[in-house]
C-alpha cells in the first residue's frame, strides 16, 4: 500500500472516529476534536515534538479571527435584542414580506448583508434577527435560520470581494464584474434551493431539541427604536467593510487614506466601531446606564466560550490533515483524474473542503492546481472555474468546520441534526450551483 493510500485511510478513519465519539459516546465536540488531532498525528508518524505545537497553531490561526468576530458580533447582537430594535426590523420585515414568506425575506437579506462580510460576521450579525422573527411567527429558528445562513454561504463561496473568491478570480484570470455577476445568477437559485425551499422540508422532520421560542412581548411601537437608526447600526459595519475592500478605488496605495479605509474595513475594527456606536444609539440615547451595558456585555459573552473553543479545536485538526500529508495525498489523487476542468476544480475544492473545513483553504488550493490546466483550455471561462472552485469549497460540511458548530450551538440542535440541516444544504448549495454553472457554461 502506497504512502498516499494510506494517509487517506487515516484520514478518514479519523474523521469516522470523531463522528463517533461526539455522535455515540457523547463526548464534548472540543475532547474529541483534541483527542482525535492528537491521535491522528502520532499514527501519521508526525514527531512527537511538533504534534502539540503544529496543533497549537492551527488553533491559534483560527482563534485570532474568530474569538473577536464572535464576541463583538454577539455584543451587537445582544444590544439589538436588548434595545428592542430586532424586534423592531422583525416587525418591519414581517409586514414587508408577509408571514408567509419570512424564510425568503431571511435569505434576501443574507444574501445582501452578506456581499461584503465574513460568513461568521454575518451569521452573528443576523441571527438576533431570526430568534425575533421566529419568536413573533411561533417558528423553530432554523426554518429562518437556515435560509438565512445559505444566503450567506452562497456570497461567501463565489461573490468577490470575499478573500477566496477575490483569490481564485486572480488565479484564473477571470473579470471581477462578470464574476459577480454569474455569481449572482448561479447563486439566487441556489441559496432559493438550499435555503427556504430545504428548511420547509427539513425542519418539521428534526428532533425538537429546541422548542418554538415564545411568542414576542407586545411591546408599543412607540417604546421601540427607530427602523431606520437600527439598520443603519446593524449595516455599519458591512458599510466600513466595503470601504475597506473598495480602497484601492478610492485612494492611491500607501496614501494616509488608503491605509485608513483598509484599517477602518478589517471585520474586528468594524465590528468594534459598530459595538461603541450601538452603546449610543440602542443604549444611552434610549435611557440605558452604563452599567446596563456593562451587564448586557458580560451576560452574553460567556455562552460564546464553547462555541469559540470548538471551532479553535476544528482548525487545529485541519492543521494536523495538512502537516500529517493527508491534504497533499487528496490533492494528488484528484489531479491524476480526467475530468473536465470544471468538475476537477470542483473535485479538488470539494476533497479539500472534506478533509480540511475550510472553505477558503480548499478554494485557493484548488485554484492553484487548476489554474495552470485552465491555462491550457481556454474554451473555459475563468469566470465560471471561480464558481465551480467555490461550489466545491463549501460541500459536505462536518465536525472539523466552524460553520457547522455556529449553526449547533446557537440553534441548539444535536449534531445528528445539524447534520440533517446545515450538512445537507450546504452540500445542496455546493451541487445545485455546480450544475448551474455547467449550465451556464453551455450557454456563455
């Protein structure tokens, strides 16, 4: 048995075995992440001296990022529930769109909100929004939840200016302006598909392992902040954020103003500045003390601890895939397949998506393998390899992908469950956009 065969069976053998303990033996998603990263290292034959140390790094790597996002998102959150103005955008929301058509309304706004944020600062910024509505529509969250988060999947996976899609339309050679916009043809179908379509479906057949939240008190529209001072807050810091991304068009590089809007633009930043402005707007202007806000800060912030700490321990297994050789044997097995171009970059982005959980990792690895052989087929629109590397980067997501903790623990859902939800739509977005996309081919 080669080298490369036997490193895949590892690899899945260690994402069987942590299915397993968190699964069957119930053992806390962050012990078996360890355990089974720890493990997987030694039997890969990684020096013992390294094992601890690579893991750490991975950890960290994901920790710089997400503890911020998290904890700031959920601090805006809790100020938006707090202060009434979720309720106040549910309102509004619900009479905009109807009852009836909430999940749609969930998705339209993902799919904006979410152009030109992160996946988890978008997720964090919109589900106060989803608990409000489902608590005044007597719903599960997720039948809005889950809607909600394909919208954000979707921009994250194939709209630039996201970091792996910017990178992959780079890679390719292919136009910003046509990107997007075969994005957007490709991905509102798709999220519609994944998103408000699945939920309708998928949700009365989970466990109840969190019951309709209760309905809304019927608090006066008078006590209530205004719609518009509360969705200015909540899109202040997508508005810094695309400043940030739109600073090489506003300014020369490495001018004061440059420098600035890129600083300004960074999710902690934005999301900081949002934090210090909805202490003003939906807090001390509307009669709250400062040690209410201190309060509201403090309470909401440790629920996020395992939420973090699991996603941490979920980027330091992708560390081990990667420093075990695993990654590298599933890149080499795809690239020995004849396949079209355009399902090999889905291939590749898909293995690694599996392997790894990161959808940015597998989108620039298998923009950097495919790269060349689109080179050498340019009946091949770059534009559309963007979108089929993107489709791939999101399929199959699992315990070693932040996303999928996010969607469990704030919606209180078993993993079985999580599964049944958030694995299966992200693996519909990941399918339904690669047959659009070939679609699309046939006809550009």
């Amino acid at each position: 048995m080669s080298g490369g065969t036997l490193l895949l069976l590892e690899a899945a053998g260690a994402v069987a075995l942590l299915i397993l303990l968190i699964v069957r033996a119930r053992l806390s998603p962050f012990v078996a992440l360890t355990l089974v990263s720890l493990a997987l290292a030694l039997v890969a034959g990684i020096a013992p001296a390294d094992i601890v140390k690579g893991f750490e790094a991975g950890v960290g790597s994901a920790l710089g990022h997400i503890a911020l996002v998290v904890g700031l998102g959920t601090i805006l959150g809790k100020m938006m529930v707090e202060s009434g103005g979720a309720d106040r955008v549910a309102r509004t929301v619900i009479g905009l769109f109807g009852a009836r058509r909430a999940d749609w309304a969930a998705m339209t706004v993902a799919l904006i909100v979410g152009l030109p944020v992160f996946f988890e600062v978008g997720f964090v910024l919109l589900v106060p929004i989803v608990f409000a509505v489902a608590g005044r529509l007597r719903q599960h969250p997720l039948r809005l939840g889950l809607p909600m988060a394909a919208g954000l999947s979707v921009v994250h996976a194939m709209v630039p200016p996201h970091p792996a899609a910017m990178l992959a339309t780079q890679a390719y050679g292919a136009d910003v302006g046509l990107t997007v916009l075969f994005a957007l043809i490709v991905g509102v179908p798709t999220a519609a598909v994944a998103g408000p379509l699945y939920a309708r479906w998928v949700v009365p057949r989970l466990a109840p392992a969190v019951p309709p939240p209760p309905a809304a008190e019927d608090v006066p529209d008078r006590a209530l902040p205004g719609f518009a001072i509360t969705v200015a807050t909540l899109l202040l810091p997508v508005a810094l954020m695309l400043l940030g991304s739109l600073a090489p068009s506003l300014a020369a590089p490495g001018t004061p103003l440059d420098q600035v809007l890129r600083f300004l633009g960074t999710p902690v930043v934005a999301l900081l500045a949002t934090v210090l402005v909805s202490y003003w707007t939906l807090g001390l202007a509307r009669g709250l003390s400062g040690a209410t806000l201190q309060r509201y800060t403090n309470e909401c912030l440790a629920p996020t601890a395992m939420i973090t700490l699991v996603v941490g321990v979920g980027a330091g297994f992708g560390r081990v895939l990667t420093d075990s050789g695993a990654s590298g044997a599933i890149v080499a097995l795809a690239a020995q397949l004849h396949v079209p171009v355009i399902l090999l970059a889905w291939l590749i982005a898909a293995l690694m998506r599996v392997a790894t959980g990161s959808a940015t990792v597998a989108m620039a690895t298998a923009a950097g393998i495919v790269a060349p052989l689109a080179a050498a087929n340019p009946g091949v629109r770059p534009e559309l390899l963007v979108l089929a590397t993107g489709a791939g980067s999101v399929v199959l997501s699992h315990v070693n992908d932040g996303g999928f903790w996010l969607v469990k623990e704030y919606f209180g859902l078993s993993v079985a469950d999580t599964i049944r939800s958030w694995t299966v739509c992200e693996t519909l977005i990941s399918v339904v956009a690669l047959v659009l996309t070939l679609g699309l081919s046939a006809l550009v």
